[in-house]
C-alpha cells in the first residue's frame, strides 16, 4: 500500500484537482435532464460561463473532451475543399491542422516554432499571401509549451484580412484574461477541466453572432457536434443529447466559485501563481522553454546534466507530486508545471520544495525556489 | 423550499438513480489520465465492460452520451452512398436514420410501428428486396415505446444476407441479456446512464473483430469518433482524447457491484422488476403500449378517461416521483417508467403506488396494484 503521508498532488495542465466542493457536488442525487429543476441548474451553468468567456454570445456544451468543442468548430465552419490556416506553435496547435485536413479544408499549416508565441506580424504576411483564407484556426494558451499568445492584436490581424478567427482556449480560461467581447474573438473553445476547475467531460463554445451565421452552410457530416441542433435546443434550455449531469453540477458549483472570488482576482490569482512558478524554478537553474509564459502552465528545461525525465520520476515516487514532461519531440527534455484552477502559493511551494530536492539530487545546484517564488508572488 | 419528505425517486428511463457508493466515487482525489495508477483504473473499466457486453470483443470508450457511440459506428463503418438498412420501432431507431443520412449513406428505413417490436421475417424481407445492403442498423430495447427486440433472430437474418448488423444497445446492456458473442452480434453500442446505473456521459462501442476491419477503408470525417486512433491508444492502456476521469471511476465502481451481484442475477432482478411493474401497471387498467415489453423500462397507456400528462404531472408534484411521458406522436399519451439499473422491488411498490393514488385521483380506478406487482415478481 502506498504510504498515506506522501500526500498526492497533481500539478499536471489538466485534468486539474477538484475544490472539494466541487468533488462533493457530484455525490448529489441524478437528476433527469429534461426535470425543471436540472433545467435550471444548467441554464445557470450556461448563464455564468459567459461570465467567464467574458462574452454575451450564446455559450454551448457538449458532453465531450475539449477536442469534442474544437471538432464542432471545424465541423460547423469549414466548408470542404475550403481554404483555411491554421497558426500553431505546439502540439495542441497541430490539432487544429488534423481537424481541418479531416473535414476536407485545404489547409495551410503555419507553424511557429515550439516556446515561441505566435507572431501577429507572421500572421498577417500569412494572410497577406493567402488571400482567399477566411477561417484562422489558432491557440490561446499552448499547453505543450507553456506559451501564451496575444490573442488581441492576433484578431485583429485576422480581422483585418476579413477572416473569421476560432481560438483553442482550452487551457487559458479561468486562468488568463480572454475577453471575448472586448477583443472581437469570433469563436472560443474551452473544457472543464483546467481554469475551469472541474473534472474533464464538459467541452464549450462561444460563437459570435455573426460566425453563428457561418454554421448554416452546407458542410460536411455532422450530428453530435452540429451547433444548430444545440442551438434548437437552447431556448428550451436543454441540450440537445443527453447532458453529463453530474458533471454540470460540478461545473456549476465551480463557476459559482469563480463568481465568488471575482474573474479579475481569479486572473490576479493565476498571475502571480504563474510568476511565483518560474522564478522560483530559475532560482534552481531551471530555464523558462517559453518566450511568452503562460500563467496557466510553466514548461521548463533543466539545468545542465539534469534529466528532465528523472524529475518527473522522483516527484512523483518520493514527493507524490505528477507533473507532466515533454511531449513529442520535447519528450524527456522538459518539465511542464499546471497551475491553473484550485491552487494558491502553498501548491507552489510543495512543488518548488520537491523541485529543489529533485534538483540536487539528480546532479543540479540552486537554492532559494522558495524565496524566490514568495518575492515574485508580492509584486506580481 | 421543496417538502424534505417528498423524497425524491427517479425512474425515467434514463439517467437512472446511483447507488451510493458510486455517486461518492466520484469525490475521490483527480487523477492524470497518462498515471499508472489511472490508466490500472481505466484498464479495469474496459475488461469489466466486456462482461456486461458478454464478449471477448475489444470496446472503446468515449467521453460522450450514448449517441457519441452511435455517431462512431456510422461515421466508422458508412461509405458515403452506400446503401444500409435502418430497421427502427421507435424515436430512438429513427437517431440511426438521422446519422446514416448526415454521414451520406443511400439510407432505406424501414420503420416497425411504434409498440411492435421488429419482425426477423420482415427484415429477410427487407434484405431481400435490398441485396445491396451490406450494413444494418438496429435497437435493442426502445426507449420510447418500451419494446425489446430479439437480437439472436435479427442478427441471424442480417448474416444470412451477408450484412453486418450495429445494434444500439444503449437501454438494454446491464438489464436484458445480450450475449454479443454468443449471438455473433457485430457491433453493439452503450451509454453508463442506463443499465450500468452511472451518471450520463459514457459511451462505449464494441466491435467484432470482421467489423473492427471494416473501419480501416475510406469514410468521411471522422476524428473524435475515429476508432482507429482509439484502437491505436489501447496498448497502452490511454484514450485517445482525455477521458472522463471521475465518470471512469463511477462506471468502474458500477461495474464492480455487476461483477459482484453476477450477471445472470443482474438480469433475473430486472425479468423481475419488469414483470412486477407490468403486472401492477396493468392491475390499475393500465395498457401496455409494446407488443414485446422491455425489462428495462414499461410504458403504458391510460385506462379511459385518465389523462396521461397529468399523471406524469400529479406523480411529480404530489409524490416526488419523476417518470417519462411519451414523445413524438404519443406526447401526453403514455408514460414510460424506467427500472434498469439500481432498483429492487421496494422502488417498484413506490411507483405503483403512487401511480393507484393518481389514477383514481384523476378519474381512474383499480387497485390491488402492489399485491400483483409481488406475485409477479415472486413468479417471473
């Protein structure tokens, strides 16, 4: 049996730990989903995460992963053999590529380089050379890199060229500033279970009015993602499919807490969560992989001679902490660090304690994580 | 405030109530869906998921309701203009129809009226007349009309003429026997909201193998549903997309109970509860709608006079009780009260009697209902 004080932390980008609240909500009688009282819970749901998304445009769910949402982007959008570009600078970016190549778009696949962020200038030479694109498909937070992109000045760019712009924001809401509205984003994606703070299984989409539109098209195959269903069903306020009850109690208690603490200091929260994280992995010789951090996950490559993989061993075995390595071709060259949801600067300080033993003990020098976090927590 | 002591009972046909320790499973601590400890978890899920489908088949989970699993066997197996048969009884046969023509198939649907269950002589018929269709696709237990079909005949009719037969299983699997292998049924698709008595937001598709071949070829869109990047994560023990941590653990804990109470005595429960609750029903002057009633869910038709949505109404505000009521044609003619899943025979005296006090209530009679539910059940 494993020993009940090496006490279990999970510090992967998602799935993300539950409040307990959250947890706890789920153990609440089934409900029928069509009952008035589940109808009401999940107009709430529907109601607060547009409070979230920053958006007064129609919110849908789907019982799904976040891949689930983004498929109902590119299904409901992309007209076959309709040229579109996708701008990635990671491996969450690549799945807007092989979305679109299923669904027949003839696809122009910008990359940019993994730990740089996505360039509004490269955008717009992009769109400048590719003039019949009227579909971007581009990511918020990147999770395999701990990038953040200016999504702002990106849809602008985009904008400008008369396209329509859909954001991965799987990782990134609840955790960094997206305010729909305020930055004319026409289609945001998120799941449940990162900034959101609940278990995985719910996925989101916010159209614009006007990309709401662009779904009425003729497309390609679509029935569980079709958003025109979903939307039939909207003004009864239920789901179009069976909803995944129990976890949209969790996400509704989840968004009630959110509501409590207030989106600007959820965003103030993460922001220093995310400061704290990376200055007190330097202070341990830990060197940031992004050239924009995000303050939803921080990607970091070790200090000369330590291996990557060997940390995410020994926090796991002897701290009990998980956290995720590289992925794909970063595999065993980096740590990645979530903090986005339930945490605060004690989660910091458990994971940047263990960092600090791993570090020593895997051959690294540096001291001071602690210290160092607890500084930039102050003035972030 | 509602009335503490109006306790509350669910007995839809789905989602069905959990039994505790599976509502409180889901509090357990998150997860990483990559960790050994979940991936030991989700391994436990798939092979226990195979008993209940009674087959040595591979099955594949998605997070999603019911008709995700559904939209994967179509978007998995359907050439676009291929010509495949859908044999319906119900508005759940009739979601086939809708996904076969979304995916492009030459779609024939051959629909049994609603309350007979789907004759094997008829769809030899139908095979006959349509030696193109190489694919059908068919219910188990029809939700809206309280019809089981006989799998074992149809599916030796759909081989007979050298066609694959998909079966949607979603109410039936957990409640009503259905022995893939035994019967040699191709494909046959589930939801956790049902007979595995889990929250909604778990599907799952099992394929025999000569069917597994048949995704392989040409097909239109598919990703999130694609069962060869589902198959591809297996070895290893992952999904292909992040799965519904704490609804596994739900569906892993009901599995458990199954495995410990054994199928065959799962199945005897519900021949009992189905048995008890017709017998009581009918006591009352209660008709049933099906010619060929379902163990899983029962659904009735008034005694003259007795208006059916004011009955659904009276069991819902007076007894705490929530039931269907019929859909399509038969709205506000028929209720539909659901006992698969975690029900004995004490769940099945609480609806009856209720629904003796609302039948005389609303200008019905008969009585004696519990008494005839008990010899029934002591019978069956």
């Amino acid at each position: 049996m494993a020993n009940p004080y090496v006490k279990q932390y999970l510090m992967t980008a998602g799935p993300t730990p539950l409040p307990p609240a959250v947890s706890q909500v789920m153990a609440e009688p089934m409900m029928y989903h069509r009952a008035p009282a589940f109808i009401e819970v999940y107009a709430r749901v529907l109601r607060r995460l547009k409070d979230v998304f920053q958006t007064a445009n129609e919110v849908q769910i789907f019982a799904a992963s976040g891949t689930g949402a983004l498929e109902s982007a590119v299904a409901n959008l992309v007209k076959p053999g309709e040229q579109v570009l996708v701008a990635s600078c990671g491996k969450f970016g690549e799945r807007w590529f092989e979305l679109c190549e299923a669904y027949g778009a003839d696809t122009i696949h910008w990359e940019t380089e993994w730990g740089r962020r996505i360039e509004p200038a490269g955008l717009d030479e992009q769109l400048t050379a590719n003039p019949g694109v009227e579909l971007v498909f581009t990511t918020f937070s990147e999770t395999s890199t701990g990038v953040v992109n200016d999504l702002r000045e990106l849809t602008e760019v985009a904008h400008r060229h008369g396209a329509l712009i859909a954001v991965d924001a799987i990782s990134g809401i609840g955790a960094v500033p997206l305010p729909q509205d305020e930055w004319g984003v026409d289609v945001v994606v998120t799941g449940s279970q990162k900034g959101l703070m609940s278990p995985p299984g719910i996925a989101s989409v916010s159209l614009a009015p006007w990309a709401l539109d662009a779904i009425e098209g003729e497309r390609g195959p679509r029935f569980y993602w079709d958003l025109r269903k979903a939307r039939k069903n909207l003004p009864l306020g239920e789901s179009a499919f069976t909803p995944a009850v129990s976890l949209i109690f969790a996400v509704g208690e989840a968004l009630t807490m959110m509501r409590e603490e207030g989106l600007t200091n959820v965003h103030a929260r993460h922001r220093r969560l995310g400061a704290a994280t990376r200055a007190g992995a330097q202070a341990l010789g830990w060197t940031l992989f992004s050239k924009s951090p995000a303050d939803s996950v921080t990607a970091l490559e070790p200090p000369a001679g330590v291996d990557a993989g060997a940390v995410v061993k020994r926090l796991r075995d002897t701290h009990g902490i998980t956290i995720a390595g590289g992925q794909d071709h970063m595999k065993g060259k980096m740590i990645r660090i979530g903090h986005m949801g339930a945490y605060d600067l004690s989660d910091i300080y458990v994971v940047l304690g263990a960092l600090e033993e791993c570090t020593k003990a895997l051959g690294g020098k540096g001291t001071g994580a602690i210290e160092a976090a607890r500084r930039a927590w102050e003035t972030a």
